[in-house]
C-alpha cells in the first residue's frame, strides 16, 4: 500500500514554476521557428502588382534584344572573326549560295531483290 500512496502523492505534487517557464519558452521558439519559415505572409494587392510589372519588363528587355541580334550587325568573336549579320541578309546570302549550287546526280535505286540478304557461305542451298 506504500507504493500506491507514493504514486498519488507524486500525482498530486505541483510542478515547480520553472517547469511551466519551459514549456510557455518551448511554445514561444515553435512560434518563431513557424514565423520564421511562413515568414510575412500578408501581401497585399500591391506586392503582386509590381511582380508583374517587373516580368512585363524583363520580357521586353528580352525581346528588344532579341529583336537587336536579329536586324543589326556585330561582333560575336573579334580574335575569332565571327560576326552576327541580319537574318533577311543571311537568308539572303544562303539562296544566292544554293543557287550557284548544282544538284548531285541521283544513284540507281537498289530494287527489294538486291536488299535481300544473301545465303550465308556455310549453310547448303536448297
């Protein structure tokens, strides 16, 4: 009957002050941790806004780039003598070539009987 009337006095002792000082201190580091990773979460209308903005202008930088490589001349590589010339010039360029070009003369067609594997040297005819 000791140990049972051990048992219920430890049962019914009060934790000490410190105790409870930990776990409201364990509680308060979980909220910050938690605080911490979420981070501000509140945005308003505002902050999409000038998100998009900053897109719409990085897409236009990019395509007036773009746009500048495509119908201007320049330097890629000067040590390497590699320029950059318009595309309609390079088209233009690439069909006066191919039209000093004459065609090469087409082989004979194999017909299926001259594809057909032969009968291998070892193996007997039937």
């Amino acid at each position: 009957m000791a140990d049972t009337q051990t048992i219920r006095q430890v049962a019914q002792t009060r934790a000490p002050l410190s105790t409870w000082l930990g776990v409201v201190l364990l509680f308060a580091l979980f909220g910050v941790i938690v605080l911490a990773v979420i981070g501000p979460s509140p945005r308003g209308d505002s902050y999409e806004q000038k998100r998009a903005k900053a897109r719409e202008e990085k897409l236009k930088t990019a395509r007036e780039e773009d746009a500048k490589a495509l119908t201007t001349y320049g330097w890629i590589d000067k040590n390497k003598g590699a320029v950059r010339i318009p595309i309609e010039r390079a088209m233009e360029l690439t069909v006066a070539d191919l039209a000093k070009k004459k065609p090469a003369k087409a082989g004979p067609l194999a017909s299926p009987e001259a594809q057909a594997s032969p009968v291998p040297t070892g193996a007997a005819a039937p």
